[in-house]
C-alpha cells in the first residue's frame, strides 16, 4: 500500500514516515503544499495524510483538488487542537479522518489501517482466505492452528496481495506499491520474495494459495488457478 505524508514540520514528517515504513508501506513524503500537489497529481495513493496549515499551497486547498479530480484517495487530516472549524471544513470538503496534533504514531497507525480496510471493503482487521488469517492490527498471520513469523517485507507482500485476493497483481504493481521492492536493485525481488512466501504458506495437505498467471503476475485465492 501507497501512501503520500504531506507536513512541513521536519520532526513530525520523519517520525510518521519512518514509522510507516517499518510497517511496511510504500511512502512519499512532501514538506510543501506545492510539492504534496505534485506527488498527489503524479501518483496513485491508498492514504494521504494531509496537514491544513502548509507552505505554498495551503492543505484545504490540496482536498479539495483531490476530491474535484475524483482522486479515491482516502484523506486523513492533521489539525492543530483547538481548530475545530478547520475539521469540519475539511470533513465536509471530503477528508475521510482527522487527527488532532500532538497524537501517538500507534493512534495515526490505526487509522490508517482502518482507512485502507475500508478502501478495500475488509471491515474486519482480520483478512480471511481458507484457513489462512491475517490480522492487521497485530500484524500476525496464522494458517489453520500455525502461527506464521514472516519478515516485514513477507507481510507486506501478502497483506498487499490479500488487499486485492482473487485478483491478479503484476509484478510491476507490486514494485510500485511496496517500499523496500522499489529502492531494490535486483529486478527479480518480487519472485523471490513470492517463494518465500510460498515455502512458509504451503503445506502438502493445505489448499494452494498463491498461484502465478505467467507473463501477469501473482494471485492469493483459494479457488484453484490455471498457472
């Protein structure tokens, strides 16, 4: 999952996107309005996370562009405490969140979770496929009775492909979309980290769950897949 940080103060930017990062999103950054319209124009995000009072190019004005362009991006906000006018324009002009400044990473975590559950209709924080479940609040997977230890990389490559299961997902998308495949050098990190995947998943008496349509991509499903 894509997601674009928009903050002009240097020590709440670098804390929420190194943090987001160690969960395992894919993050751009801006310290402008000017910049944060930009990347929000050029790309395709999961979550915005929008502070109003920016340099440049003010944050009510970057929503409401988005939401004129018909971005699907969903919008969380980051207001000062006591500016309850500026929350309510901006839930109405199409922010999907807010969150009021000083706030704990673990709170801002949480809501972006939540966010991307409901861009990808999953109103549970439990993704279930089979006997396969994922929980992304705790971040634990388990399969049947098994808990599962996956690395950061490993998680946020099923949770992407568990995201959009039973759809087929090019390499090229998942190079996109997931941080650490886009700053690898090596162009084949995507299949390597599918077998990974597939040696901690797959066992002779359980349902196959990653399946490869070759020259497309890489399927989650519990249905049976032509490879």
């Amino acid at each position: 999952m894509r997601i674009l940080v928009i903050e002009d103060y240097l020590p709440v930017r670098h804390a929420v996107v190194e943090g987001l990062r160690e969960a395992g999103f894919a993050v751009d950054e801006a310290s402008t309005g000017t910049e944060g319209q930009w990347y929000a124009r050029k790309n395709t995000y999961d979550v915005i996370i929008l502070d109003i009072m920016l340099p440049g190019v003010d944050g009510m004005t970057i929503l409401q562009s988005l939401r004129t362009a018909e971005s699907t991006a969903a919008v969380l906000m980051l207001t000062a405490k006591d500016a309850v006018e500026d929350r309510v324009r901006g839930l109405n002009a199409g922010a999907n969140d807010y969150l009021i400044k000083p706030f704990a990473f673990e709170e801002l975590l949480a809501r972006v979770q939540a966010l991307i559950r409901n861009q990808y209709r999953q109103h549970s924080p439990v993704i279930r496929i089979d006997n396969l479940a994922i929980n992304t609040a705790s971040q634990t997977v388990q399969r049947g009775d098994e808990s599962i230890e996956l690395t950061r990389r490993e998680y946020a490559l099923l949770t992407y492909l568990a995201m959009r299961q039973n759809q087929v997902v090019s390499r090229s998308d998942i190079w996109e979309n997931l941080y650490d495949f886009r700053n690898d050098a090596h162009s084949n990190v995507v299949d390597v980290y599918i077998r990974y995947l597939r040696r901690k998943l797959e066992r002779p008496d359980w349902t196959t769950l990653i399946h490869t349509r070759r020259g497309f991509g890489y399927m989650l499903s519990a249905q049976g897949v032509t490879e």
